[in-house]
C-alpha cells in the first residue's frame, strides 16, 4: 500500500518510470484516498505516455477489439481473434501477461491434444499485434507482450497436391468453391487475397490479374497473369454479372462476398475420399512445388507469389512481364504432361 497517514490526512507515495511521487489527499477517509490515489496514478501515466484523453485502465481486451474492428482488419486475423476472446477477452489489459499466454497455451492444448506450435504462436502473434495496435492509437501506455517468446516450432512436411487430388477435388466441390481451387492452383494466391480480389484488378484482355489486397506489402498489386482455364472461368463470371464491367468481389456466393471456405473445403475432401488431408494453404505450396517442377527460377516464383525477401540483393531484382507469362506457360504445360501420364497409368489398370 502506499497511503501513508501524517497527522490526520492521508498522503499518496508511489514510483512510475523510475520518478516518485508524494502527493496529499486532502482527506482523513481512507476510501476516498484509495480513490484519489487511483485518479492521482491515471493521471500521471496519461502524462507520461501522452495518452489519449479517454484511456481507461480497466480497457479490456474484447473492448480494444471491437475498436480495432473498425479499422477493417483481414480475415485472417479476426479468425484468429475468435479464439482468443473466451480466453482473454474479459481480462484488463494490466492482467495479460507471458504467464497468461502459458496458461492458454496449455488450456488450447487440453482442448485440442493435436493443435500445433505453430497455430499456438499464431494466436498469441495476433494478441500482441492487437496490443500493439492500441499503443499506436495511444489506448494502452505499453504492450505487456512486447518481448513474449514464441516456441519453436518444428518443422513440418508440406503436402503437395497431386494432379491426380487435385481432379478427385474438382469433381466434386461446389461451383464458387472449384473456381477458387483453380484460382489458388494457377495463381499461388493466399486464401484472403482469393476472398479480397475485386474485379477493378482483373485484366481479361491481357490476361493479368493485379493483387488486390496481401497480407504482405511485397504481395500488394503483384501482377499476375492468367492460365487459359482460370480466363475462361473469369470471362463466364464476367458475363453472368449482366454488367461490361463488373465491380465488386471477383469469388462471390448468391452474389455475396465469401467469408470463408473451411467448412466447403472439408466437405469437399470427405466427397472425393483423398487419402491425405490438405489445408487450403497448400494449394498455394502446390503452385510453388509445380512451378518448381516446371523449371521455373526461384527469383521469379517470389515475384508471382508475394514473398517477402529482405536480403540485400533481392531489392536490385526486377522480373519482368514477359518472364511471368513463359512461367505460367511452362506451368500449363507441366499440368498437361502430368494429366496425359495419369490418363496413361488409367487406362492400362482399366
């Protein structure tokens, strides 16, 4: 406690930033001290941190959330705040701490004995982002994760899709679901730049596609151009929209924006009885993997999916158009040889 009573009035004594305090309060009623104390704390730390005028120390973590909703964040990243909120939702952003990560971690854990490292430091990734969040809109004096380690995650094998998975699965999705396998196949697009894309960034004449939104800044209005298949699906959508030029989002559902595909995604898998499970993501491994297969260089590769590169050689790299178009062609054909083999293999077991 650091209420100290001279004579018949309490006085305040507290350390913050390394500077004290001491201050009276004018009261001999040791309830409003407490309360004066508080108002005398806040205070100090608005000025010291230069807050905004309305911070409130009992901000919890669901009440910064809904502000940061405002601000349109990806779909990635209010998936991952699903699972975040029972958890630390209801608690003050004083009581988040490296010890609280721990404890969910271990709750998660217990809840799903399989879920992985990975998905865990994904999570808590999101919180301390949202935490930084608030710092920046001068919500919270400091982020208490600021230095939370993450565990090392092992690495793990990615699945590759084969031809073969990849005709199993088109034969039976749904109608918007096939066109964003395709899409995801032919372009190496992530699920949230699928789900983003607008029309305004499609290009049919010239066969292009220009990212509309990434989640990273080397994968936004990446140029991408198109494999025959995926024209011909855009040019159809084009066409059904009863309009010369289209707006909105390209992959829609009953003309609505999809949010998301997982549950889609896994029906559609349980349909065509693949043996091995894939996430959406490795679609997007497939690309790279089958552009590999193809003889596409590595340089150009990180240009049509996005990556982020910060060596130092990377920044005086530039591919240009005429590159990407030979790659995607190469990646066309690579489908076709593989598609005439696996046609080959059917028809001497039939």
């Amino acid at each position: 406690m650091t209420l100290m009573k001279r004579g018949n009035v309490w006085w305040v004594y507290f350390t913050i930033g390394g500077v004290r305090y001491q201050e009276s309060t004018k009261t001999s009623n040791r309830r409003i001290a407490e309360e004066v104390e508080r108002q005398l704390r806040n205070e100090v730390v608005k000025k010291q941190f230069n807050l905004h005028p309305d911070y409130d120390p009992t901000l919890t973590i669901n009440a910064i959330s809904e502000k940061f909703k405002g601000t349109n964040p990806a779909f990635y990243t209010l998936d991952r705040l699903k699972h975040l909120s029972p958890f630390f939702g209801s608690m003050r952003v004083a009581e988040v701490t490296k010890n609280k990560c721990l404890e969910y971690r271990n709750t998660r854990k217990v809840e799903k004995p399989k879920l992985k490292d990975a998905t865990l430091n994904k999570d808590l990734g999101v919180l301390r982002h949202l935490l930084y969040w608030a710092v920046d809109e001068q919500l919270i004096p400091a982020n208490p994760l600021a230095r939370l380690p993450m565990i090392r995650e092992r690495r793990t094998a990615r699945p590759v899709m084969s031809v073969g998975d990849e005709e199993k699965l088109l034969a039976v999705a749904k109608p918007h679901l096939k066109d964003l396998i395709i899409a995801a196949l032919d372009t190496g697009m992530r699920r949230g730049e699928l789900l983003g894309q607008l029309w305004e960034h499609v290009d049919l004449v010239r066969g292009i596609l220009f990212v509309s939104r990434s989640k990273t800044p080397e994968g936004e209005s990446r140029e991408i151009p198109l494999t025959e298949r995926l024209i011909e699906i855009l040019r159809k959508k084009s066409e059904q929209s009863g309009s010369e030029e289209p707006s909105g989002h390209v992959f829609t559902y009953a003309k609505r924006p999809i949010l998301d595909v997982k549950t889609g995604w896994n029906s559609a898998q349980v349909k065509a009885e693949l043996i091995r499970h894939y996430r959406f993501h490795d679609l997007r491994h497939t690309f790279n993997s089958r552009l590999m297969d193809a003889g596409v260089i590595a340089d150009i590769r990180k240009v049509l999916m996005g990556h982020e590169d910060r060596s130092v050689h990377w920044g005086y790299t530039h591919v240009e158009l005429p590159a990407k178009r030979e790659a995607i062609k190469k990646l066309e054909a690579w489908r076709e040889r593989e598609l005439k083999a696996l046609r080959t293999i059917k028809s001497i077991r039939a």
